[in-house]
C-alpha cells in the first residue's frame, strides 16, 4: 500500500496469557509472545488488526480448550511505528505459573 491512502507501518507485541491447551503431552495454562506487522491508520486501529489478526488464526483456536467462563487473554504490550513490513507469524510459547490440569 502506498503513503496515500493514509496508512501506516505498526509492529504490535502481544502478549497471551490463560490459553487452556496440550503442552509436552499435558493440559496446561500457556502464555505466549507473538509479534504481528501490520498496516493501519492510527495505532488504535493498529492494535485492533493485530489482535483480529490472533483471533482469526485457525491453528491457535483449533488448540485452545478454555470453557467461555475462563477465557484467554491478549494484551498489546507495544505498537511503534516502522519504515517497512516484514512477515511473522510465528508464537513463543510458556507455561504458566500452575501447575498440569
């Protein structure tokens, strides 16, 4: 996209935390960083893309067995403003502080 549609170049830190899944053969809490780029008018726009981005992600909610009363959570850690886009799609997963379910 060019500069004169008004959009510009975000990379958002997400963090996830309270993910119900299968880690090393247990079920247990996980949390996870993940980075996306992402193209936007403003950063509130910025940060909304990145977590829709999550969201949408079919192998990360094929994974997740939290019941409706004890969600995930994604926070936005950090949005700057960058020059360029560069593709990642990738999660850094660890578990969280309890113990295997």
């Amino acid at each position: 996209m060019s500069k004169t549609d008004g959009k510009k170049k975000y990379i958002v830190s997400i963090n996830g935390r309270n993910f119900l899944m299968k880690m090393d053969g247990k079920i247990r809490k996980a949390g996870f960083y993940t980075t996306r780029f992402v193209e936007a008018q403003d950063v509130e726009e910025a940060e909304a893309v990145a977590i829709g981005l999550i969201r949408s992600d079919a192998n990360l909610s094929s994974s997740i067995m939290n019941c409706r009363e004890d969600p995930p959570i994604l926070t936005v850690e950090e949005i700057e403003e960058v020059k360029k886009l560069q593709p990642h799609e990738g999660y850094a997963f660890y578990p969280e502080e309890e113990e295997s379910l």
